[in-house]
C-alpha cells in the first residue's frame, strides 16, 4: 500500500466474485459498481474507477450527504457524471435523513434519474432473464427498539420475488438483523471501513450513530465480505474521508462486483 493510499487520500478498486446456482445463466459476467457513505464530498478519482470498471449498473448504499453541509455541489458532480455510465440504484443512510435538505435533496436525485430505492424493489432484465434489486431505507430512529420495529416492518411490505434477490440496506452493523430474511446478496456501508485498520484486527471505530447497536471498538462487519448460510454481505468502506480521524489503512473504495452463474 503506497502512501496515498494509507492515508485515505486516494481511493482504490476492490473486486469481488459472487457464484451462485441462483444467478441466471444471462447474467453471467454482470457487473455492479458499489459505493457508499459519500458524505458530500466524494475522494477525487471515485468516478474514474467506476469508470474503468465498466459496470451494468451501480449502487449507492447510502449517506450520500452529511447533514452539516448546506450543499454537496462535489457529490452532485459525480453523481451528474455516474448518470452517463449506468443505471444508478441508491438508498438512504441516515445522514440523508438527519440532513434539513433531505426532501429536496433526494427530489433531486430522482428527477436527474436516480433510482431511489427506499421500500422498493426494481426487476433488472439481461438476456431474457431477471434478478431483483431491493431497497430498505434508513431506520432513522437511535432508538433499538424503534429501529428494530422500522426494520421489521419495512422488509415486511417489500414485494415477493421467486429468484436471485440483491438488497441495499444501508447499515452493515445491522447484519445480524437482516441476515435472515432471505437475500442472496446484500450491498451495506456506514461502517467506514473503521476508520483505522489495525492488521489481524480488521477497523478500530464504529461510527458514533451506531453506539446502541454493537461494539464502538473493533466493530464487527467494518469492510469486506460476509456470509451466513447462503447469503453474502459486502460492505463499502466509503467513498470519502469527512472525519477529523484520518482514514489510516483504510482508503476510500469502489467496490466491484461481478456475478456468476453456476449451474
């Protein structure tokens, strides 16, 4: 790792594989561009990664904004250019939410032609064949047992799909939450990586909003990969490095996904 990149001034590409039964043969080499806690000021060089990367479609899974900024004119700057390489999918975290622009801001997004996919579900169409994309905003609350009710009854509403379902959720410190309500791939963020990556452990911080839903040191699902039975969970480390806590070993990432079918 050069020394731009362990000090989270340039971001970085990370590849992962996804083989599954359940993907469809048409979808075989499909590839999606993940990113996620922008914050108002994505790294430079995030757009040219998911360019290079030439993705069928890309997902943001949240924190688009921060809620102190009045404006994200660098965000609106790559999203405008995002819009030029692929369908581009987001949900909600919950400093969109907690943002006092919040409503204009994601008008904004929808009629520039993201896709808001908060409580919903798209059907994505390759070669005659189908996968699901879902969507779960934001619980908001900072209260568990609100968060859990927000949870619960969000998932509960989401429509039926008999085949290989992709959820963006955008708290990957929830996973234990979620991890059973049946999707084969989830696409979560909020984490930012730790912040600082110590080796063998893996990140040192939880974001402050997630005091009451896990351990503040050495969180667990910080960046990377998980898997529970067969669902998977990537995690975004973030696109960007807003915090006073310099982003040590930790650069801001583009994650891409590519998807396999295995009959």
């Amino acid at each position: 790792m050069n020394i731009k990149h362990f000090l989270g001034i340039c971001p970085e590409i990370t590849e992962y594989a996804i083989h599954s039964d359940k993907i469809p043969k048409g979808f075989d080499g499909f590839r999606i561009a993940h990113i996620s806690d922008t914050h108002s000021r994505p790294a430079k060089g995030i757009f040219e990664l998911v360019k290079a990367s030439n993705p069928d479609i890309i997902c943001i899974s949240g924190d688009m904004f921060h809620d102190n900024c009045s404006d994200a004119p660098e965000f609106w700057s790559l999203f405008d250019s995002l819009l030029t390489l692929a369908p581009v999918y987001l949900v909600t975290g919950n400093h969109d939410l907690w943002h006092a622009n919040s409503a204009a801001f994601l008008k904004r997004i929808a009629d520039l032609g993201g896709i808001l996919m908060d409580s919903k579900m798209e059907i994505i169409e390759k070669n005659g064949e189908k996968i699901a994309l879902f969507g779960i905003g934001d619980p908001f609350s900072k209260i568990p047992k609100l968060i859990d009710e927000a949870v619960n009854s969000a998932f509960s509403s989401l429509p039926q799909f008999d085949g290989y379902k992709i959820l963006l959720f955008h708290r990957a410190n929830l996973f234990d939450k979620i991890k059973d309500f049946g999707f084969d791939l989830i696409l979560s963020g909020h984490m930012h990586g730790g912040q600082i990556r110590v080796p063998v452990f893996g990140g040192a911080l939880a974001p402050t909003s997630s005091i009451l839903s896990g351990r503040m040191i050495f969180p667990d699902y910080t960046d990377g990969k998980y898997e529970y039975g067969l669902s998977s969970m990537i995690v975004n480390r973030g696109a960007s490095n807003t915090l006073h806590i310099p982003r040590l070993a930790n650069p801001p990432e583009v994650g891409i996904i590519t998807l396999f079918s295995e009959k």
